[in-house]
C-alpha cells in the first residue's frame, strides 16, 4: 500500500465507504478497491460486463490513458465516457448524451462507474450512475482541491438553468480514492477555486482549524504534499462528521454546510455556470454572508476579518462582479429558489462565531436591503 496514504471511513445511515488519501493512491487502485475493509472498500468489479471510465477533455488528455491502463491491469473491460469540461456540463443534455454512451457501449447492471475528475464529473457521473439501470455502482476519483468536499457526502445532481444542482439524489460512491499527486498539474485559478471549500470546513469547525490554514498557507498555495494533505483531511473530517449526523439533510444539521453557498450559488446561476467557478463564488458568498451577519449583529468581531484576510492570501478576488446580472435584486430572485427556504423566505446559515453558526430566515426585502448596503460598503 502507499505510505503516505491515509485512509478515513465515511459512515452515513447503513452506508460506508472509505475515502483514502495521498500520494500515488492510483497506483495502488486495484488493491483498493479489491481489498476488504478496514483498507480497501471490498469491490471486485465483475470481469464479464464492460465498465466505464467517465471523465472531461481536460482530466482525460492529462490522465486518461493512465486511469485506462490502471482498470484493465485489474482484469476489467473499460471504455471511456468523456464530457466537456466546465460546470455547463451538469445539464439535462449532457446527461442523456452520457446515458446514450454508456447503453451504445455495452454497460449493465453490474457495471462500475469510475469518475476521474473534479465536482462537476463526480457530481454528474454520481447522478448518471445512481440512475442508470436504477442505479449502478461508482468510484469517485478526484482530481481537483474542490472535489475533496463534492466527492464525500453522498449528493450528486445536475444544474438547471434556473437554479445550480435543482435535479439530484443521495446517493453513495463505494469508495473515494483521492491521489493528491494528481493537484500539481491544476492551473493556478482552480487550486485556488478549490480552497474555498476547504476556508468553508476551517470557519465551522473553529480556532484549531482556521489556525492551521493562516500558518500554513503559503505551503498550501504551493501544493506542498504534507500541508495540503493535512487541510484536505482535515475538511473531509468536517463534513465526514456533518453527513454522518443527517445523511440525508433531513435534520436541519447538514444544512451548515451550505455556508457561503445561498449567495454563491446565485452568483453561479446568474453567470450561466460560466463567468465565476465554484469555489469563486463561494468566497464572494462567504464574505457577502459574513458581512450581513455583522449586520444583523450576530457575528463576533474580528470573525469577518480573519475570513476576508485569509481568503485575500489565498488569492480570492472579493470584489462584487460587474454587470446588470448581478444586481441585488436578481441575486434575490435566484436566492429564493434555494431548497433550504421555508415560507417564502430565503433561509441563511450564517457564522456567529468560529464553529458556530445560526440559522435566519429573511424576507426578500430585507435580503435584498443587506446586500445593497453590503454591496455599499465595498463588497
């Protein structure tokens, strides 16, 4: 097994999996997945029924062939189901053309799906295999910074272009094998995009967390194995221990992990998936929520500020964007489409503290109201 690999279980209502970590993880993938728990996930594809590899044009020029040859030196028939890269991909049309692939290539019941890529690929690949046939199994394969918080957890979906991730279902991958190694051939605009996520994970789950990234961030920009390994763990823990508490977001408790994401996800929508990547919007939204709940006086001071200045280090550009677009009052329109809002209103999680939060309900008035002065104030 790879030394530098760390491997942690993910347990979810009766469902578990592990998601393993490190350097050159992929070279040891058959072992993985054949291997029974606690060091591998206990999955022997069947040699008898192709399996698919599903991935984007730029995961699949960069590793496409490796992840090929890895397969078939387990034993299995594989082809390749490759999508556009880019967030436009998580749509209706995208779906039924992967879904025509995968029947035109032989793919059945007992097929396994590989998802080599970042949170669009898992996220669309997770949705095509939890119901193709009614369902097949999956394997994520992350290769972006990003795709540590959209490979765990269980939530795969497509966009509408109405609102981000408006089709999906929960549904649970057999394993995720995470070869940090694959993170040095992302351009810089993506390493950066990914973090936010791991910013997210840091601010709820308090001091020791956020701590670590303000020390280590340098290390981290640089992709130096030890501390971007240990600020990824450290987000899969968060969230790991999230979803284990309402797997299926039922509970109200999962919902704090949509930090930063009722603005973020408004700003996607309303730049067609396109203008600002994931990660991009979320910082915006993590600061454009903090700043409404020192509005709203809930937030503990100097909270807001260590937030901004540690997404400043690591590059974010926390400027409102520029455009009809994004005005307030469209930002509200898309917000109030949320699936977290009760009673016509738009339901925010917002900080209060470092690992604390609290949940507000706003009328669109008010809502629109915050961001304006925010947006005054310099957002």
């Amino acid at each position: 097994m790879t030394a530098t690999a760390h491997t942690r279980w993910i347990r979810q209502d009766r469902v578990e999996y592990p998601v393993v970590v490190g350097e050159g993880v992929l070279d040891e993938l058959c072992s993985y997945l054949a291997s029974a728990p606690p060091r591998g996930a206990g999955l022997v594809p069947a040699p008898e029924v192709p399996h698919v590899l599903f991935t984007d044009t730029t995961v699949n020029a960069l590793y496409g062939d490796r992840v090929e040859a890895l397969l078939r030196a387990c034993g299995l028939e594989v082809f390749r189901v490759v999508v556009p890269a880019g967030e436009a991909s998580k749509s209706l049309a995208t779906y039924e053309w992967a879904v025509g692939e995968m029947l035109q290539g032989g793919a059945g019941r007992k097929s396994v799906l590989f998802a080599l890529g970042g949170g669009v690929v898992g996220d669309l690949g997770g949705f095509v295999a939890a119901t193709y046939m009614r369902g097949i199994a999956f394997v994520q394969l992350p290769t972006t910074i990003l795709a540590h918080d959209s490979a765990v957890g269980g939530k795969v979906g497509i966009d509408h272009p109405l609102a981000k991730n408006a089709l999906g279902v929960f549904a649970f991958p057999r394993a995720v094998l995470y070869d940090t190694a694959l993170l040095r051939t992302l351009p810089p605009r993506e390493v950066r995009s990914g973090l936010a996520e791991v910013v997210k994970h840091a601010f709820l789950e308090g001091e020791e967390y956020v701590s670590f990234l303000e020390a280590e961030a340098e290390k981290i920009m640089a992709l130096d194995p030890g501390a971007l390994a240990e600020a990824l763990l450290r987000g899969i823990a968060v969230k790991a221990d999230v979803v284990s508490r309402d797997p299926y977001e039922t509970l109200g408790i999962r919902e704090v992990l949509n930090l930063g994401h009722t603005v973020g996800h408004a700003l996607e929508t309303l730049g067609g998936y396109r203008s600002l990547l994931h990660g991009e919007a979320v910082a915006l939204g993590l600061a454009v929520e903090s700043r409404i709940a020192e509005r709203l006086g809930i937030l503990a001071h100097g909270v807001r500020m260590r937030l901004e200045a540690l997404l400043a280090r690591f590059g974010f550009d926390l400027r409102w964007p520029e455009g009809e677009a994004y005005d307030p009052a469209s930002v509200v329109r898309v917000m109030l489409r949320d699936k977290k809002n009760v009673r016509k209103k738009i339901r925010f999680v917002f900080l209060t503290d470092l690992g604390k939060t609290e949940f507000r309900e706003l009328a669109s008035e008010e809502s629109e109201a915050h961001l304006r002065a925010v947006l005054r104030e310099g957002a």
